[in-house]
C-alpha cells in the first residue's frame, strides 16, 4: 500500500484533468415549441420521458397512447417520447410496456401548448426484458438480440455470496466458473480454458480492459468498484466480428454508474471469516444540467485459503518444503480507486476517467504458482459518445511490484534448506527477488464508430486500434536489455442490421478486417436472422467467425530457458549434441480460428416464464494448446531454429494443433412467479466431437446445471434471501504442470438481508460454500471452506446542484 499513497494519487488526479473523453448519454432536450401554425392552433405537443417507478431508469420501447385517438408513439434509448397533433382539452395518456397496461394518466392540454408529462412504468422482472448493449453494440433486449447475451444486474452482484464481482457470474449460463482462491475467480466460456486463458475479452464502459503485459483479462485487478457498477453483459459465443483479436469465445463487459443514473454517497462495510474486513466509497453529483463527477474507492484484506502441505501434494514442487514453509502468511488484499468527469453538451457528452489497482493475492500459472505482490494496474481514459458517434482513447500500464515465482520459491529454499541454510521466510528476501517478475508494460487502445440508418438499414462503422508495449526487464519475456518487444493491431468492421419483413425477419450482419504486426490479416464475418414465429417468441440461427493471436506471453515467454513462447519455432531431438534424428518439427504459432453456427430459441410463456436455449457446433482450426513439455532433456531435446540448444535440453512451449469440433447447448429459464418469489435454473452440455494431433482436453466440465432462487418481502417487508447452486460434472485437466482429474463439483451460495427505508441502510449476510465442497474448483488451487460475511450499506441521494 505504501507505492500508492500520494504519488498514486497525484497520478490519479492529473489522469482525470489531463484526459478528455465521453460516454454515451442523450439528454432530453428542453426546446421551446415553435409556434403554432393556423392548422395546428386546436392541437397541442405532448412530450416528456417515461421512468421505471422504483428506480428513476429511463423506459426503451413503451408505448405511449392517447385513448380515444390513433396517436401512438414508442419511447427511444433515453425514455423520452413525443406526441403532436393531440387534440386540446383533457386527455387520458396511458403507457404499455411488455404487454402490461398502466394505469390512464389524465392531462390538460391548450391550443398551441407544449406539455412535458413524465410517465411511469414498471418494465418485466423476466431475463428478456433487460435491455444491452454488448450483443451488436446497439440497445435493444435480450429477448431481441441476434446473440447469446446474459446480462448480470446491480442487484445480483450486490446480493451474491463470493468475495468479488466476479462471484456474480457463477450462476450465469454458458459460464464456466471456478473459485481458485479469495481474490482469484477463473471465468471461460466454450471450452479450451488454461490457467491463463485468452480467449474472451473484458471491457469497462465499452473500452479494453486487459493486462498490457500478457494480454490477459484484468479480472480482479480491474480498477472498478462494487459499488459503481450497474450491470455486467457477456456475449457468450465468438464475437470478433465486432470487437476484434481474442474475442473468440466470448466478451465481458462491465457497465458503471453515472452520475445521472445515481448522485450522492454509497457507503459498504463488510466483515467475515478468513479475517476479511471490505469497505468501499462511492461519491456523485451533478452540477445543473450538464456538468457530472464520481469518485470511487475500495479496499478488502482477508487471509487466503491454504494451500495442501500433505505428503505427495503438488504444492511441494517435487521437494520435502511446502508453499507454508516458505510464507509468512496467506494475506491477500486489493485496493481500488477511480475517478470521472463528466461534460454533457446538446446530444454530446465527454467524459475523462482515471483509475487504479493494486492486488496482493495467489494464482495458479502453467509453470506453478504465483505470489502476487502489490501489482498495480493504472488507466486514463477519454471517451466523447453521441448518439451516432463514440470515440474513445484510453492508455493503460501495470507494475508487477514485488510479485516473484512461489513454486520458485519453494524449489530454491528446499535447495538453502539442503545446505544447510536457514530458511525462514524472513530469511527468503534474496530468493524472492531472484524469482521476482517486473512488469512495466503499457498499452494504448482507441476506438472511432459511427453509427446511422439509410434507407431503413441501421448501419455502424467502426475503425479500433491497439498497441502493446510489454516490458518485463528479461524477467519474464524475451525482453533482456537491449531487445524490446512490441506488437500492434489494427481493426475495421461494417455492421447492417435490417428488418426485410418488419415485425417478423431480422437480419444482421456484420464483417471485419484485422490486422497484426506479426501476422496475416484476419477477416471475421457474422451473420444472424431472427424470425418472429408467434408473440413473443422467436427462433434464431447464426453464423461467426472469430479468431484468437498469440498473445505477447504466448510469443516471447522467457522463464529460466526452459518455459519459451514460441514465435519462432523449434526442433525436438534425440541427441544433445546437435546431430541425431529430428523427432518433432514445432511451427512458429499461427492466429487460432474457430467457425462457429448457431440456432437458438427465446420465448415467453405470459408474463412469468422466459426460455432462453441455443445449441452451437465450432470447428476450430490450429487452436493454440497450454504451455506443455515437448522435449525432456533426456530422451528429448529441444533447439531454437537457429539451431541452439535450449537450457538443459528440456523445454516447454505453446504450439497450434490440427483441427477439432465442438459441439454444446445452453438452456436457461427465469421464472418470475409473482412479487414474491423468482428463480432461475439453466444447465449445459459440450463436448469435442473430433480432435486431431492429440489436441489436448477442452479442460471443462461437459455438463453443468445452475440454479438461483429469489424471495423478497416473503414473511417480512423490506426483506429477501437468495439461494444459489451449480454443479459441474467430472472432467480432465491439463494446462502445463497441472494435470489432474477434477471430480464432481456441487456448491451452494446463501445470502438475506433487510432494509431500514427510513435510513437508507441495508443490512445483508451470507454464506458461500453452504454444504463445505471439499474439492479443489481447478488444478492449482487451495480447497475452499464455507465463508460467512456481513455487510452493511448506506445509501445517500444527493449532491446534486
């Protein structure tokens, strides 16, 4: 925490003054009517913005009726509405939204008036009902959308029993979701998962969210607070049509709050076993119209789940020591803040942004362990949104602060140990350096679109651009002084999405072109149509193409000459000495690809039940495998291809198999079965039809079944309790050193809590891992125990001037 203090701050506050940037947001305009015409002098204009009543959230897609009239009109993005030509005098407006009529509101109107009326209605507590943005980039519902999107609200991530945002995601369906330890939640979709895995993307707002150095989602060193977020969205399925390299198997896209969606100060405090104490503070306000700022601080301590010491167990690294021999303690903690201004002009708004994080916690790699050490990710950010322009330029870096090699750690003080050396923890300062990582690494992402409708087509066009400046001094990368690495991409896309029979066909399409410093173009197509077969049901069948590059971990690795990246290729053979016979030729990695078709259905049943189910086959091609041994330094060796002998002979690298094809379903059902009660139940299955090449495991379940019930104001008002499972059938796993059977996984999460309306305080307790799963979620983890927490939360509206 010491590296944070006033020069993180300092850094935080130029990043907000310095950066320009927007978000989209339209504003309702107040516009003074034009005077009415002769014709026009017995109507009036009916304007104004209909609002959820509950939570001030502006209404997309309700009607809004003049009784008695065949003036009609549908809300837009922003909830507002306008109606002209409504005949003078009284007026009964009523509202309709998913097939529920409101209540009549009566009006008067004059001759030649203006009147803004702000209606109300109560959108469907159902799944399909939420309105995203993810899927194609645009508003629409998820009952609506041409992809598998799940959407994740401020609810459920305040109500969820996990110690992070991410615990929100275990329930979600077609996730697969693994608790590796306190701070450490492993998130996949479709198959293919690694302990570093790639193959999805993470945003903030719409911008790029990964680590500059490995290209890896930030996950849990994201800087953004609980309590600052709205929503998370996840396309689950290939989506580089539209967002580009490594959206491969789906994107993860975290919505904050601004302050128009809620202004004043949010306070959170939690307690709970393993030590954890979590607070959190969020403060916004607006100064008249135009003007907004937020700022957002988090920080949790707790000790970690301990790691197996037993005989035989792989935390030993092949010695008599244990990673409890080596530390002082299982500490993790993570401190979070950032900061927004926000400018709104006309349709216009700009928004400059600022933020950092710093983790101390464990994680599991391919080659061990890592003790995860005051690593720091910062970012600055300028966004400018309209509503049919978004542009948006953010520069993010990280600083692996004392992070160091655990499994390193270990191997070396066994050695101390052997020579009789001390090996206290207080004694290891020189092997922790020596196994130490530096990363001082920057990334430069920005993005231009621009969307509009010609002649009935809704149209984007998007133009992104990423650099990566990876800087690991040598410690970690092929990056010793005097040889820098760096990679650039370049991207375009063109999306059409077009109703050829209005209310019954949509089609969308869309097509991109991507370049890569290192590699050949890449083109990605994505087309999909929605066919209304009955209200409120609808069938859909797609088609996308999306591929993966090598990350700059995957190319330039470089852990003591025998973990390699592989960009250059390798030759394995049976002698030491530079002769002997060739046993494997290994090819420099090559892009992976996959093609993917879909066909899904989403339906109502009334107004309680929503189904929501896609079945998908993907054939991939040169997919890229884990870290793996290929040479053993004694039947096998491994040489560079310039022909040296890598250390040892012995080496691990990444290479591209054949081809292979995945097959799966997701079936999802929420269930609203009153004001009372509601739950939701989805189940998954997938497997690998065909392999070649000894392509390793898809390393996930093959059968998943999630469920989550929720009861509010069930014996008491003000009150609710959620009950939440998952289960995850046997499957084998294989990412580098971990290679291991995980066994049958149940576990149940259980929160309460109660709301004091008068104080604006809620009260809320939980217990994740109710019944005690014993097993270890993925290979290199700890085994979890039950956790119990209390939290309590204060909520202030205000600070609006």
């Amino acid at each position: 925490m010491s590296r944070i203090g006033k020069g993180a701050l300092r850094a935080l506050l130029s990043g907000l003054t310095a950066c320009l940037t927007l978000a989209p947001m339209a504003a309702l305009a107040q516009v003074e009517a034009p005077a009415p015409t002769a014709a026009g002098a017995q109507s009036a204009t009916l304007r104004g913005v209909v609002l959820d009543p509950e939570t001030g959230v502006p209404i997309e897609g309700a009607t809004v009726i003049v009784l008695g009239t065949d003036l009609a009109t549908v809300t837009e993005a922003d909830g507002s509405y306008e109606i002209v030509g409504v005949p003078a005098g009284t007026q009964q407006v009523q509202v309709v939204l998913d097939d529920h009529v409101e209540e009549p509101v009566t009006v008067e109107l004059s001759a030649g008036q203006t009147l803004v009326s702000e209606l109300a209605a109560k959108p469907s507590s159902l799944a399909g009902e939420v309105i995203v943005v993810t899927g194609t980039r645009s508003p629409e519902k998820i009952f609506d959308a041409p992809v598998t999107v799940e959407a994740v609200g401020e609810e459920v991530i305040a109500r969820t029993a996990g110690p992070t945002y991410l615990s929100s995601l275990s329930n979600v369906k077609g996730i697969d979701f693994a608790n590796a330890g306190l701070n450490d939640q492993r998130i996949s979709m479709r198959g293919f998962t690694t302990q570093f895995n790639s193959r999805l993307i993470t945003m903030v707002d719409g911008r790029l969210a990964q680590s500059p150095g490995n290209g890896l989602p930030q996950a849990n060193l994201l800087p953004a607070t609980t309590l600052d977020m709205k929503a998370m969205e996840v396309v689950v399925g290939p989506a580089s049509a539209l967002y580009g390299p490594n959206a491969h198997t789906g994107v993860i896209n975290v919505l904050t709050k601004t302050p128009w969606d809620e202004s004043g100060a949010a306070l959170s405090l939690r307690g709970g076993t393993q030590d954890m104490i979590d607070g959190a503070v969020r403060l916004a306000g607006t100064v008249g119209e135009d003007f907004g700022w937020k700022l957002n601080a988090q920080y949790m301590r707790a000790e970690d789940f301990e790691t197996d010491c037993s005989a035989g167990s792989p935390f030993r690294y092949g010695t008599d020591l244990c990673e409890a021999d080596v530390l002082e303690d299982f500490h993790v903690d993570s401190f979070k803040t950032d900061g927004s201004l926000y400018y709104r002009f006309g349709d216009w708004m700009a928004k400059v942004a600022a933020g950092m994080s710093e983790n101390t916690s464990f994680g599991a790699t391919n080659a061990g362990r890592n003790h995860i050490r005051d690593w720091q990710i910062s970012y600055q950010a300028a966004q400018l949104s309209h509503p049919n322009w978004y542009a948006q330029v953010t520069r993010t870096a990280s600083d692996a602060g004392n992070t160091y090699q655990l499994h390193g750690l270990v191997q070396q003080a066994a050695t101390r140990q052997d020579e009789g050396g001390s090996i206290a923890p207080e004694d290891l300062g020189d092997l922790r350096y020596a196994t130490r990582f530096e990363d001082a690494s920057q990334m430069l992402d920005g993005e231009l679109q621009y969307r509009e409708e010609f002649v009935g087509i809704e149209t984007s066009v998007g133009l992104q651009a990423r650099a990566y400046m990876p800087d690991s001094g040598g410690t970690y990368l092929a990056d010793a002084v005097g040889t820098d690495i760096d990679a650039q991409e370049v991207g375009g896309y063109v999306q059409a999405d077009y109703d050829p029979i209005p209310d019954k066909l949509r089609v969308v399409g869309a097509l991109r072109v991507d370049t890569h410093s290192n590699y050949d173009p890449q083109v990605s197509p994505k087309l999909a149509a929605v066919l209304d077969l009955a209200p409120g049901s609808k069938l859909r069948v797609g088609y996308n193409r999306a591929f993966k590059s090598p990350t700059i971990l995957e190319n330039y690795l470089l852990i003591g000459g025998n973990l390699r990246g592989n960009r250059d290729g390798y030759v394995i053979r049976d002698s030491a000495d530079g002769g002997g016979g060739v046993v494997q030729t290994i090819d420099p990695l090559e892009p992976e690809l996959v093609n993917s078709f879909e066909i899904g259905y989403k339906g109502y049943i009334g107004r309680t039940v929503f189904i929501d189910a896609v079945v998908y086959d993907s054939f991939y091609r040169n997919f890229i495998g884990p870290l793996s041994q290929v040479a053993d330094g004694q039947d096998t060796f491994g040489y560079t291809s310039d022909g040296q002998l890598v250390e040892n002979g012995r080496l691990l690298t990444y290479q591209n198999f054949g081809a292979a094809e995945v097959r799966g379903a997701d079936i999802g059902v929420s269930v609203h079965a009153n004001e009372y009660l509601s739950l939701s139940a989805s189940t998954s299955f997938i497997g690998m039809v065909s392999n070649g090449e000894e392509a390793p495991p898809l390393n996930v379940s093959p059968a998943k079944f999630k469920f989550s019930v929720t009861g509010e104001n069930l014996f008491l008002d003000n009150t609710f309790v959620r009950l939440a499972g998952r289960y995850s059938s046997a499957y084998d796993f294989a990412s580098g050193v971990w290679v291991a059977e995980v066994p049958p996984i149940f576990v149940a999460d259980i929160t309460a809590g109660y709301t004091f309306t008068d104080l604006g305080v809620s009260l809320t307790g939980g217990v994740m891992n109710l019944f005690d799963n014993d097993i270890a979620e993925v290979p290199g983890a700890p085994v979890a125990t039950p956790m119990a927490f209390l939290q309590m939360s204060y909520a202030y509206q205000g600070l609006n001037y």
